[in-house]
C-alpha cells in the first residue's frame, strides 16, 4: 500500500501520512523498512492515537 492510497483511505494527503510516519518511526512505535511497516511498540502506538484523538 502506497503514503497516497493510505491517504485516501484516512481522507488525508501523501504528504500528512509520510510525515505521521515519520515521527511514529522516531518515537520508536513504528519500523519503516521498503515496502513494509512493523510495529515494534505497540504502546507507544497506542499512546500516539490516544493523544492525536484517533
């Protein structure tokens, strides 16, 4: 799945997904790899979604 084709599926831009995706990655919840994303903590992915208000 594309940064676009996630975008389009949450009502966002390519641009606000890679950026998301990024500061996940640095707050440790999220490994980007090519092609793939694993979650490697997922309480600090749930912590990120409590306090966007997801």
């Amino acid at each position: 799945m594309t940064h676009q084709e996630i975008a389009t599926m949450v009502g966002s831009v390519r641009e606000v997904v890679q950026r998301s995706l990024k500061e996940l990655e640095r707050a440790g919840a999220i490994k980007l790899e090519r092609a793939r994303i694993s979650i490697v903590n997922i309480d600090a992915l749930e912590r990120f979604s409590e306090e966007e208000g997801v």
